[in-house]
C-alpha cells in the first residue's frame, strides 16, 4: 500500500493542477498582502507552533517527527474543497495552495532536518538528504500539477468533469488508506492515543485562533480571514502520509497524521456551517422588502 501512497499522491496534485489556469497566476500578483500573510501562516507559523505544543508536552522524538511532517504538509486539493463549501475566498485557496506546492519542495526536508537534528534524532534512523528528498517530493507534486495545468490547457472542454470524477476517488482512496494504517498500526495508534491526542486538538484550536486574531489585527475579513484560517488548519494529509511512510519509511511516523486527518475538520465544519448561516441571513435580508 505504501508502494501506491506516491501514485496517490501525483493523482491528487493532477487533480488540482487540472483547476488552475493562468487567471490564477494574475491572481496572485493582485492580493500580495494576504498572499504573504496565508504563506507565513501555513509554512512559518504552523510548524514553530507545532514544535513548540511537541516539546510542551513532551512528546516522544517518533512520534514529535510525525506531529512535525503533518505541521510542514500545508494546502492540498481539500483545502480548496473547504474553502468553497465555507463560502470563503476559492480564488485566494487555490492561489495560496499553488504557491505553498512550490515552495513545500525545499521547505520540506529543510524544516524536518533542522527537526531531526533539534529532537536529536539519528539520521541512521532516518535519512532525508536535502536533494534526493527535495526531487522526490517534486516528482509527486510539482510535475503532476504542471501536467493537469497542461491538460487544462489542451482540453478545457472536459476538465469539469474529470476533475470532480478524479477528486471524488482521491478521497476515497485517502480514506481507504487511513483505515489501511488502522488495520496495519492498531495497537501502535491506540497507544499512542493519550500521546497525540490531546496536541493535536490544541494545535487544530490555537492555529485557527492565531490566524483570527492576525486577521482581526491585520484587518483582513470576510472571506478572507475564512480562507486564510482553512488554509492553516487544513493540511495536505497525503503528502504528509508519503513524506513519513514512504520517505522516512516507517508508518509510526504516520500515526499523528491520523489522528489530524480527523481533528483538522473540527474548525472546517464551523466554518462551513457559519458561511452557510451567514449566506442564508444574506439571502432572506436581499429578499425582504423594504
């Protein structure tokens, strides 16, 4: 199964890279601010965050490096999805998961190597040379996203349709794979229950929590600050899957990315629910008359 985590993987960044158009690009030089601001955010703060709950609540160095890969795995295809069904900002999600695919190549193996060597982790126990890793994640991220943009391109008539019919078998095979290192790390997970579960939901609360208030400091509102918000708590759960059972080959590594794949949606569902309400007020006040 971990031999198809990769394949999964490219698929998925297929799938998005079959959504982006150049309008996305000019997108992105138009709304520099909350661009740099969901960057920092995602890729500068969730991961110091993360460090700082693993050493609080003293962790194991395993199980801290697995917590660590969910924290530095932001976006994905589902942050997208989030944002949409949130009413939030879609374009800012989209642009926002572009650039964070871009930038995760070299950020990756740069933030788990300064990690590892700050849990005093033995590189025999794992190995992540900074090229090799940075072209293998390259490989299942930014070459399967410039071949769907291509496909995009060439055959726009059908993107549509093939992207929903292709997002719709990621995530199940994504579910499928969960309930697969269910089966395979039971007792491990179990286990490690009381270890992990608890950071998790105070990391899922205070990522959401500091970017609300950055946005209420920084007056960033509206659509935005929901976008920006999912975009952090949101996390790229197969990638982060493929960097720890397949890059650092061994599932244990995993096990946080689990319990997160699962706590992450405790701040999407309430932000869903409050777009809806809030989309629903805007209709009936539109509706009234005057």
């Amino acid at each position: 199964m971990s031999n198809l985590l990769p394949a999964l993987m490219s698929l998925m960044m297929f799938t998005m890279g079959l959504t982006i158009a150049k309008a996305d690009f000019l997108r992105i030089l138009a709304m520099p601010k909350i661009i740099v601001v969901g960057l920092l955010c995602q890729l500068i703060m969730l991961p110091i965050l993360g460090l700082v709950i693993a050493m609080g609540f003293s962790m194991s160095p395993e199980l801290s490096m697995g917590f660590l890969a969910t924290c530095v795995c932001p976006g994905g295809v589902l942050s997208n999805y989030v944002a949409y069904k949130a009413k939030g900002n879609v374009a800012l999600s989209i642009s926002l998961t572009l650039l964070s695919s871009i930038v995760t190549v070299f950020s990756i193996p740069l933030l788990l190597n300064y990690a590892q060597d700050l849990l005093g982790i033995s590189k025999t126990v794992i190995s992540l040379p900074l090229l090799a890793t940075m072209f293998a994640i390259a490989k299942i991220t930014l070459l399967p996203i410039a071949l769907g943009m291509f496909v995009n391109y060439k055959f726009s008539s059908v993107v549509d349709k093939l992207s929903r019919v292709l997002s719709s078998f990621c995530s199940l095979m994504l579910v499928v794979y969960i309930l697969y290192l269910w089966f395979l790390q039971k007792s491990a997970i179990v286990a490690a229950a009381s270890e992990v579960g608890l950071p998790v939901l105070v990391l899922v609360v205070c990522a959401a929590l500091i970017v609300y208030l950055l946005c209420k400091a920084m007056k960033i509102g509206g659509q935005d600050k929901t976008t920006l918000i999912i975009e952090t708590s949101i996390q790229n759960s197969a990638l982060a899957f493929t960097v720890t059972a397949v890059l650092m080959n061994n599932p244990v590594f995993a096990i946080p990315t689990v319990f997160y794949s699962v706590a992450m949606f405790i701040p999407a569902l309430i932000l869903i629910f409050t777009g809806r309400r809030l989309d629903y007020a805007s209709d009936v006040t539109e509706s009234t008359p005057s």
